[in-house]
C-alpha cells in the first residue's frame, strides 16, 4: 500500500502537468477555440499542484512556501475555469466578470489570512493550534461548494445543448466521454470535501488521506486523457475549423464553396428549416446530397461564423418579429417558435448576436416607434 501510495502522486503530478502542456498547445482536439484550451488546461494545471502540494505535505517534504499558497489560493477557481471551458466549448456567452470578480475578492480575504497563519505554523510539523487547522478546513468546505456550484452549471449548460450533427455509433460513445469527465470532476471534488470532513474530526487521519487524495487526481486525469483523445468538438459547433484534419483531409475536394453556400441559403431561406429546433447539419446535406463537412466549410467561408450562428441569425430575426407585435408571446413560446429548444438557448443567442437581452430588444425598439 506505501508503494502504491509514493507511485501514485508522481504519477499523477507529471501526468497532470504533461496534460496541462498538451492542452494548452493542441489545436485538433479541442477545436479552434483558444478559451476552451486555457481554461480546461489552467483547471489541469491546479489540481497538478494540489496533487503535489497533498503528498508533499502527508510525507513533510518541504517545498518553497508559493507552491503551498498558489494550490490553496486558486483551488476554488476549478469549478470557474471548468465552467468556463464548457460556455466556450458549448459557444454560450456568459458574464464571467461578475463571478470572476467574486472569486478574486475572495482569494484576497483567503491571502490576508494565508499569510497571517503561516507565521502559526510549521510546514512539516504542522499547526499547534488547532484554531488554524479547523479555519483551513471549514475554508476548504465553502471552496468545494463553490466549486460544486460551478460544476453544476455546467451540467445544466450540457444537458441543453444539442448536437449539431447526427454521430454514428462510435463517436456518440466518444461523445459520452464529455459527461463522465464533468462527473468524474464533479465527484473528485466531492472525495476531497469528504476527505477534509473527516480530518476535521480526526486530526491523526491527515497523513493517510492526504496520501490517497492523488491517487484520484490520477484517475481523474486519466479520464481527461482519453476524452481528450476522442471528443468530438465539431459535433457541439458544426464549424468546420473544429474538424479534426484527418476529417479535413478526407474531404478536401471542395475548392470553391460560395455556389455550394448559395444553395445552402436558399434552401434555409425557402423551407425555412431554422424553424426546426432537431436541424443539423446532417439534414442540409442530405437534401443536397453532399457530405457534412462541405456544409459546414461553405458556411464557415462565406458567412465567416459557424452553423450554429448561421442558423441562429435566422431565428433571432423571426423572434425579433414576434417580440415587436401588440400583444407577444412569452419569451419561452417564442424561443419555441423560432426554433430553439430551451429559454435559456434563445437567450445566450440573442445576447451574443444582438447585444441585449430580447426584453431590452423589445423595450428599445418600443421607445423608439
């Protein structure tokens, strides 16, 4: 069991580091877009250093004392930053400053007390006062919380996006892979929250979980590893950047794709598919028989957004109508109208592609008649 134990958070903090690289340089997995890599990369990046500062501590190896305090100041950032990454994955718009700023005041209060503390304490030996030890540990419970929350969120965000784009079997099983890494995020968490309860109960019990705590940041970051080897990005924005280049290559004979485009926006525009809310990218190209990744490279081309956007300017417009009449729908049958298929959808798109919010749409254009 030592050996497992001394094996383990070695293998877990390289492991996560070589991660944290890989994400932050790799452009075909993770898709075109730089948020999605750095903010999934910055959460790999934190529980690397708690997984080093936990085993350090359990075995009373000192390290320089930045090491301590940057993995206990930017533990509560985890949830932000995965949440952050499934907004930028997803194309949602979110107000992060908001929450970003609370983080940051609260890591300022964290700091104030951190170096008010380490003057209390012995790195190896640990705290004579137990006061100290129990204000780290019901510190720690409110972090996870806020973690939790975030994570959360971020279910809820991939339970209402819809793929834009019919997977066969074997990237639908890929395509899983995105919901076990929010579980097995959301559940490493929840250990780690369980593990410093206990502490708190039985102070001798910190050497021994802290030595188990990397052992499931190494299977979480084995999780990580293998979704990041098969998840299917392009299946989320239909943008043909996020096409994997083997994908790019094996359909690369189209050169000039405006005629293509053109018939494409026609057959939008004419049946009015937008007003479909189960339209993907597979619908288009089987009405003109040409292969998906044509679709969405004419559209990415000559629209210069992806089909997600492409199709969502055409909803926006007819909500834009609905909302402007006498007497209007609610904002969810309208969003139902129009083609989406949640409230919340219809929001985050007519933000991004409006500015405002269709309440502000709608009083704005009111004022002005």
């Amino acid at each position: 069991m030592n050996y497992i134990t001394s094996i383990f958070p070695k293998v877990s903090f390289l492991l996560g580091i070589f991660l944290t690289v890989f994400i932050f340089l790799t452009k075909n997995n993770l898709g075109k877009n730089k948020c999605v890599r750095y903010s999934l990369g910055a959460t790999t990046f934190i529980y690397s250093l708690l997984s080093l500062d936990t085993f350090t501590t359990a075995n009373k190896f000192k390290l320089p004392i930045i090491i301590w305090y940057t993995s206990y100041i930017l533990f509560p950032f985890i949830g932000f930053l995965f949440y952050k990454f499934s907004t930028c994955l997803t194309l949602k718009s979110i107000k992060g400053k908001k929450y970003l700023l609370m983080l940051i005041s609260y890591s300022i209060i964290k700091s104030a007390f951190f170096f008010y503390a380490i003057g209390k304490v012995d790195r190896v030996e640990g705290f004579t006062n137990p006061i100290y030890l129990n204000f780290f540990g019901f510190e720690f419970i409110l972090a996870s919380s806020i973690n939790i929350i975030f994570l959360y969120k971020s279910y809820v965000i991939f339970k209402e996006t819809h793929l834009v784009i019919d997977l066969d079997r074997r990237k639908n099983i890929y395509f899983k892979w995105i919901d076990l890494l929010l579980k097995a995020n959301m559940l490493l968490i929840i250990a780690v929250l369980v593990e410093v309860v206990l502490a708190l109960f039985d102070y001798d019990l910190i050497p021994e979980l802290f030595k188990i705590e990397p052992v499931l940041y190494t299977l979480f970051f084995f999780v990580l590893a293998y979704s990041l080897m098969y998840y299917p990005v392009f299946a989320l924005t239909g943008d043909y950047e996020d096409l994997p280049s083997e994908e790019k290559y094996k359909h690369s004979n189209l050169s000039d794709s405006s005629e293509l485009f053109n018939k494409i926006d026609t057959i939008v525009k004419t049946e009015k598919l937008y007003l479909s809310p189960k339209l993907k990218l597979n619908t288009i190209a089987k009405k003109l028989n040409c292969p998906v990744p044509y679709v969405s490279q004419a559209i990415n081309e000559n629209q210069k957004m992806s089909f997600t956007d492409y199709i969502n300017t055409f909803r926006i417009e007819e909500a834009k109508k609905k909302l402007l009449v006498k007497n209007p729908d609610t904002i969810f049958a309208i969003a139902i109208d129009v083609g989406f298929n949640s409230k919340a959808a219809f929001y985050y798109a007519f933000k991004k592609l409006t500015n405002m919010t269709p309440t502000e749409f709608r009083k704005k254009n009111l004022e002005s008649v």
